[in-house]
C-alpha cells in the first residue's frame, strides 16, 4: 500500500528511504543500524510491508553459511518473541525483560556506531593470535589499517558508506596513536626536542582538522557529502597538506626517542611512508572517479559563483 509517513533511515550510510509500493531496501538486518520514524505526512491507513530474511554467502563456505541460517533464524524468532512480550509490561519479570531488551539494543547500537563489531572482532582475534605467536603481529595488523582505508577510500569514491568509513579510520588510527604511546611511555626520557615535535606536529595536524571539520578531514567532498571548496584559514594559509605535514613531524618526535627508535625501528618511518604515499594520491588527484569529480566541482564552483 501506499506509505507517506513511515520513513527508514541508515545513518552510518547515511541514507533515508520512505518505502512504498513497489520499493524494495536490502540490508544486513542483525548489524547494519537502522530506525524507523514518521515524516510530517500521515497515511491514511496502516502501512503494511513484507520483510523477507536472506543470507548469501560463497558455494566454498556452504557449511558456514547455513550455520549462520540457523543460528540468524533462532536469533530473529527469540528476540521478536522478547520484544513482543514486553511492548506492555505488566509485571516486574517482564519490566525487567523490557529493560533489558532497551538497554542490549541501546549497547548494541552505539558499539556498531563508534566501534564496529567486525573492528572489534578483528583486534580481539589479533590479540589472541599475537599472544599465541608474537607481539609484533598486533602491531603491524593495526598500526596501519587506517592508511589503507584512507588510500582505498579516496580510490574508490563509489559504494562508501561514510559513517562507517569514518568510523573504521577513527578507530584503526587510534589503536595506532594508543601504540606509538606505549612504546612512547614504556621508554620515557626527558627529550626537549622529541616533546617539541609532538607538540608542534600534532597542534598542526589538530588545527587543520578544525579548519576543515570532520567530514572534510574524511574526504566529505571527495564522497559528495560536503560542498567542495579551498580552506584558507590557519594552517592552509601558511603550510601546505598541514594535516599530513603535521602528523609527520610529531611521529618524527616519536623516533626521537631513543628507546622506542631502538625497539622499533621501522614502526614509525613506516607511518610516513604511507602518509606520504596517500599525501602524493591527493597531490595527483588519482582515483578512478576523477572525470566525474572535475563535473561535480565545476558545477559547484558555478552554484558559489
């Protein structure tokens, strides 16, 4: 039937979708978050929709996909039954279920939103591996995750979900920040210049990411989500790629220090090497979208003019 008022919307994409007869969304239902709230339009009567539950997976993973079947099928059916047995709460074991059910949802929700399940999963299965065989594989398996999402994604440009992006390259490069303190802290020793260059690279790095604002530092207007045009405020008026330039000195004022340079050699001119490979990416503008993106500036530097 005809739907006006019930809309779907999928922030981490983001997207909104007010479905009627003949639309179709397709979606990992148990962890891509979704909603449904109502638009100023009301229906004349109730909307009605058909949800049809899928899993695909590759012919060589059979066993593993209908495993996921059956366990997607038992986890569907027991928590509608929860959830349709606490709409009305009417005694203290079923307010207790409500309770419940609101607060794995609210946890579940704002974990997918700013950590990732699968981000999750993926340190806690490096962990375990790196205790097993070597600490270095936790290293190396996180510290530099986020350059590949940063050079992937600038690639790319089509099909990106930039809620998720944004959170993938939040989390990995702070799992890299958190390591280059460790080894930071763990050989500590009063080095002026190595203190200097932290403070001076990262003041810049943060100052740049303020000039420009969140969804720009993470390609907004590359991806379409944010006009695009020239940031001439401080630092862009005095260093050029200050964001990258920044970041570099201050993991130089990292290397600094003689103990972590000692230890680990090759963490941090790894990290430059691949700042410096996505900084010369944008320098060159290179990605396969390139004749569509040069339409869509042009035609937004006509709208400023």
């Amino acid at each position: 039937n005809v739907n006006k008022q019930i809309k779907t919307s999928f922030p981490m994409v983001p997207s909104a979708y007010t479905l009627s007869e003949g639309d179709a969304v397709a979606f990992d239902f148990n962890r891509e978050v979704h909603y449904i709230s109502d638009n100023k339009e009301r229906n004349e009567g109730f909307r009605i929709c058909m949800k049809v539950h899928y899993v695909t997976y590759p012919k060589c993973l059979t066993g593993w996909g209908k495993l996921l079947k059956r366990l997607s099928i038992k986890y569907n059916l027991n928590a509608r039954a929860l959830f349709l047995a606490t709409i009305a709460p009417g005694s203290i074991t079923a307010r207790a279920s409500a309770l419940m059910v609101l607060g794995t949802t609210w946890l579940t929700e704002k974990t997918e939103t700013y950590l990732g399940l699968n981000n999750l999963f993926y340190v806690l299965f490096l962990g375990i591996l790196s205790y097993i065989v070597h600490p270095l594989l936790f290293v190396i398996g996180t510290s530099y995750l986020h350059y590949v999402i940063y050079i992937g994604t600038y690639y790319s440009r089509r099909n990106i979900a930039f809620g998720t992006f944004k959170r993938d390259a939040v989390f990995f490069k702070s799992i890299a920040i958190c390591t280059l303190v460790y080894y930071y802290l763990k050989h500590f020793e009063v080095d002026p210049i190595s203190l200097m260059m932290l403070a001076g690279g990262y003041f810049v790095a943060t100052a740049a990411t303020q000039a420009l604002g969140i969804d720009k530092t993470y390609f907004g207007a590359e991806l379409g989500h944010c006009r695009h045009e020239f940031v001439t405020a401080f630092p862009y008026n005095m260093i050029p790629h200050p964001m990258i330039v920044g970041a570099c000195v201050g993991l130089l004022g990292f290397h600094k220090l003689n103990g972590l340079r000692h230890e680990m050699p090759y963490l941090v001119p790894a990290h430059i090497v691949l700042y410096l490979t996505h900084m010369t990416q944008e320098i060159l503008d290179f990605h396969r979208n390139r004749a569509r993106y040069e339409k869509m500036s042009k035609a937004d530097q006509k709208k400023s003019n």
